[in-house]
C-alpha cells in the first residue's frame, strides 16, 4: 500500500482536500493524500470532516498513523459507509488546527528559552507542555512568560526546510529531543527554522511568522522527577 501523500507538510494553511478512498479498515479509512495530520511527536490529530460525493458528512474524530507510520487512518464517528474508490471531500476544523499550529510553534521558542535538553512534550488545543531534563529548576513562571512573549512580539518569519539523513548525523546538536530520531527509511529530514533563534527536524504544523501565536501564558511548572521539570503553557 503506497504512503498517504501528506498535503500538511507543505500547506498547512490548506483546509480541505478532494480524495479517493484506498482503503476501509476498522481503525479507520485510508485515502490516496489528506490535509489532516495525524497524531505524532506530541501533536494531537486533526478532527473535521468527510463529505461523499451524495452529500453526505461524516464526523472526523481523529488522525493517526498505520503501524508502518507511512499511512494516514482517518477516525469517523459512526459506522462507515465509504467504499474503496469513493470520492471524498476532507476537511479539518480549521480553528482547531490553527491552535494547534500556534502552540507547537510556541514550544519551539520556549525550548530556545531553556538551555536544557528536552525530554518530551504535548500539544493539544487549548494548552501545551514541555519536559526538560533539567535538575534544579531555575525557572520562574512571571519571567518566563515575559521573555517567551518578548520572542513572539519579534514576529519573525518561519522557513520550512530539509536536510538528508546523512546532513543530520553531522549537525546532532539539532536534535533537541533526547531519544528522538527520524522516520526509517526517509531520504529527506523536515527542518524548522526560526531564524536566530531554533533550528530542529519536526514534523509538525507550523505557524508562518511568530507574532501569530499571540498573547501566552505559562501556567504551570512543575518537578515531574528528580531531573524533569515540566512548563505548560497556554494562551492568555
């Protein structure tokens, strides 16, 4: 079964896409490409719709990979009526998504805020978290908020860029996260890139300019273990 052509990777400002359903599996249907991200590093999945060709929408739950991470299952509420062949349309819920793009874009200026490594994190609609592997905390809520909103405020522009793997085994100190490591298999490594300030592989959706985040607020930090501290963050 060929790979889901991603269409988020390069639009993640696209809202919808026409489709063909390439297969029906209890987890949920595949089709040949989608504008939905599926759940990974951290990121929840995107949730919409699916319109058939009669009409017809069903509710789209969920996103989330087949157990070879190269196809995208698609979460309908309901029974499914679709068919290999179908025509669709699939749309994301557009406000979510965006939230979820502002968020994670904000992680990766709270990350260039703490000189520590990070251990792991989670984006959802409403709020985000980041661990890092740091010892004894030095972190203060007031000050970290200012500074993050500070680097917002810069509105600087993000590129998406690419390296191959070999790239990246000579540049380590871009893997920010500890145990991370990219898709088996890729001949091309997806790059953010906010300028002067992070540079890593990530394979989420992104914010095109920083001052779209707006207003945050960090809510929470918190000694998850002896050498983990946990920031959550959240829009004000």
């Amino acid at each position: 079964m060929p790979a889901t052509y991603k269409r988020f990777d390069d639009e993640p400002y696209l809202g919808q896409c026409d489709a063909t359903v390439i297969a029906v599996n209890p987890e949920g249907i595949e089709l040949d490409e989608t504008v939905c991200y599926a759940r990974s590093g951290g990121q929840a999945g995107d949730a919409g719709t699916i319109t058939l060709a009669d009409g017809r929408v069903l509710p789209l739950t969920d996103t989330i990979y087949a157990d070879d991470r190269q196809r995208i299952l698609h979460v309908l509420d309901g029974d499914i009526t679709l068919q290999v062949g179908d025509r669709v349309t699939v749309a994301i819920d557009w406000p979510r998504r965006h939230r979820l793009m502002r968020l994670h874009t904000c992680l990766h200026l709270l990350g260039s805020l703490v000189p520590a490594p990070v251990t792991g994190c989670s984006i959802s609609p409403d709020s985000a978290r980041i661990d890092f592997d740091l010892p004894e905390s030095t972190l203060e809520k007031a000050d970290l908020t200012d500074r993050l909103n500070a680097l917002i405020d810069t509105r600087i522009d993000i590129a998406v860029n690419g390296i191959t793997p070999e790239e990246l085994a000579a540049q380590p100190d871009l893997v920010r996260t500890v145990g991370a490591a990219p898709p088996a298999g890729t001949s091309k490594i997806r790059i953010i890139e906010i300028p002067g300030v992070d540079r890593q592989p990530c394979g989420g959706t992104h914010v095109a300019n920083t001052g779209e985040i707006g207003p945050v607020v960090i809510t929470k930090i918190e000694k998850k273990s002896r050498t983990n501290r946990r920031v959550v963050v959240t829009f004000a």
